[in-house]
C-alpha cells in the first residue's frame, strides 16, 4: 500500500495537498515550456494537427494551438520533424511515438512509485517535522529527475546501437557461407525469468513484487556455477552466458528449484548453444534469438533447450521432444525439448 502523502494536511492545516507537494521538484521544468503548437507551424514544422496528434498518441492531453507547451528543444525535434516527412511519414514516427509513450509511462509510474513507497517514508520517519518531512521529499524528488534526463538518453542510445548491431550481424550470417561470422564464437546461453511477473505484481502489490526480483536476483548469483556469467538483468530475468551446456543446465535446474513456492509465480528458463559474435560485452546472432524464442514457450518451473544442447548433455539429463515448434524470426521449424523432471535432474 502506498503511503497517504495527505496525512500532514491533517496534522497541519497548512500542509499542501499530494499534488502539491512535488510542485517545487515540477516547476522549473514546466518554466521551460514556452513553445506553442501555432509556432511551431509558422517556423516550418508539423502543422498543429498534426503536433496535436503526436502528443495524444505519446499519452499524453493534446495542447491548444496557442499554449505555451513544449521545450525549445522540444519544438526543435517537431520542427525537423516538418522538414522529414518523406523519410519520417506519420504512419511510421506515429507508432514510433506510441512506443516511446507506452514505455516511457511504465518507468514514470516505477519512479513514482518507489519513490513514495520507499524514499519518502524513510524521510518523513528521519525528519520528525512535518515541515522538515516535506522539505526532505521534495529535494529529493527534485534530485531524482535531473539524473533521469541524461541516463534515459544514454540508454536509448546504447538500445539502438545494439539493435543497430544484430541486425548487422543477422544479414551477414545469411549472406556468409554457413552463417558463420569471422571472429565468432561457440556459447551456451540462458534466458530465465519470472514466470506470469506482472500478474503476481498487480495481485501483491509493488514492494512483494521488488522483493521478488531482489530474491531471484540473489538466487541466479549464488547459482551460476563456477563458469557462468550474467550477460545483463531484464528487469524480472536475467541472460546468462556459459562455455558449455552441461553447467548451464544444471545451474537452470538450481535456480527453478530455489524460486519454487505455492504463492509465487516461479521460473521459467531455456538453453541453446551456438555460434555467436561477441562484441563490448554483448553477444549478437541468431542463437542469442533462439536462446530468448525458447523462453516463451516455457511454463511456470519448466527448462526448454535445443537440440544442441540435448546432444552435448545426452546421458546426463532426461529431455522430452516437444517436436519441431515454429518460432518468430526463424525461416524453419525448430525441434525443442522440455526437461522431463528439475527434481531429479
């Protein structure tokens, strides 16, 4: 349950309301917002229709034509946006923009939501005064967004160089003899996650869904054997790496057996073992898309794999073909298994 922000109106008649209270974190920006839909026309941009309409489609209440709205920089990107309508139509940065609306609400109500939950009890507990209270929460709040701005750029960034970088790496393998990079290397990968998270999450609330992840976080690290290595965190999962499938598997058999439990949503993992091209840390080809498909056909404390990976574990794990599945992104059926029991494996 989130903290009642409202509770010092009661103690204190002067206290400002909930909204209110991040107004002095929110001010500064809204300053910044001098930029109407109408001058963005005049300097050559989307017209106001169509400024309107790309502000509905991020989520967003579609501005007058004469409110003051937008950032110079932000006009900036819609007047540009005027000159590119040939390369950039709107049937195409539209549903660029619902996106970037869709994601960009999920992590604003994270933010607010962890932040109300758990940084503003612990102020107003450390203050006492409930004027000291409200002056701690809000510097902190207005700490916080600044250091969004720079880190959410940054990753978008680095997002589209790694998109950039697969689909590099996917139309070469096609158009090399045997799809076989130079430079790339043979790796055993594990996509495992919380199976059916967001429903636990909306049935248990923020903070049991935290504590889930955290949980699970300390699970794949104390499990990873003595050659795993975590390739990154996917918010409720993780992917992992490993020279061969054998550690991999029996490191998926630890982790499902640990996160096992009545009231929790559990795990699901899957294994493939293939020829990759590493770079900066990050690996890229279409076994690291195997690898990820399989995922999704996995229920609640089942492992997928490969064939590949059957073959090099034969005699050590008991596997059931599942027979050939279609999966997304790949030309040809692919015959995946399920591992028959994690208890006895």
């Amino acid at each position: 349950m989130m903290p009642d922000m409202s509770s010092d109106s009661e103690d204190n008649p002067a206290a400002p309301d909930a909204a209110a209270l991040f107004d002095a974190a929110l001010d500064p920006a809204r300053g910044e917002r001098t930029v109407s839909p109408a001058q963005i026309e005049a300097d050559g941009g989307l017209t106001v229709d169509e400024t309107r309409v790309v502000v509905l489609n991020f989520g967003l209440r579609a501005p007058d034509p004469q409110e003051p709205y937008f950032t110079t920089a932000e006009a900036d990107v819609l007047v540009r946006f005027g000159s590119l309508r040939e390369i950039w139509p709107p049937e195409v940065y539209l549903q660029i923009v619902r996106v970037y609306g869709q994601a960009l609400a999920h992590i604003a109500q994270t933010e607010v939501n962890l932040f109300r939950l758990y940084v503003e009890p612990n102020l107003r507990k450390a203050r006492g005064s409930p004027v000291r209270a409200r002056q701690a929460v809000q510097g902190a709040f207005g700490e916080l967004l600044p250091l969004a701005d720079p880190m959410l750029l940054g990753v978008h960034r680095r997002r589209v160089e790694h998109e950039l970088t697969q689909s590099a790496v996917r139309e070469a393998e096609i158009k090399t003899p045997e799809g076989v990079l130079p430079g790339a290397i043979e790796v055993t990968f594990v996509f495992c996650d919380l199976k059916d998270f967001s429903a636990y999450a909306d049935v248990h609330g923020d903070a049991a869904a935290a504590d889930l992840i955290e949980r699970l976080a300390v699970v794949v690290t104390g499990q990873l054997g003595h050659h795993g290595n975590v390739v990154k965190s996917l918010g409720d999962g993780f992917m992992l790496s490993y020279p061969e499938p054998g550690e991999a598997v029996a490191a998926c058999v630890r982790i499902i057996e640990q996160m096992r439990g009545d009231d929790a949503p559990g795990v699901h993992a899957s294994v493939h073992h293939g020829v990759v091209l590493y770079r900066e840390g990050d690996y890229f080809g279409r076994a690291v898309n195997l690898a990820a498909r399989l995922l999704g056909l996995a229920g609640r404390d089942e492992l997928f794999a490969s064939e590949a990976v059957v073959r090099a574990t034969a005699g050590r794990f008991d596997w059931e073909s599942l027979g050939d599945q279609d999966i997304r992104g790949f030309s040809e059926p692919v015959c995946v298994y399920r591992l028959v029991s994690v208890s006895t494996a």
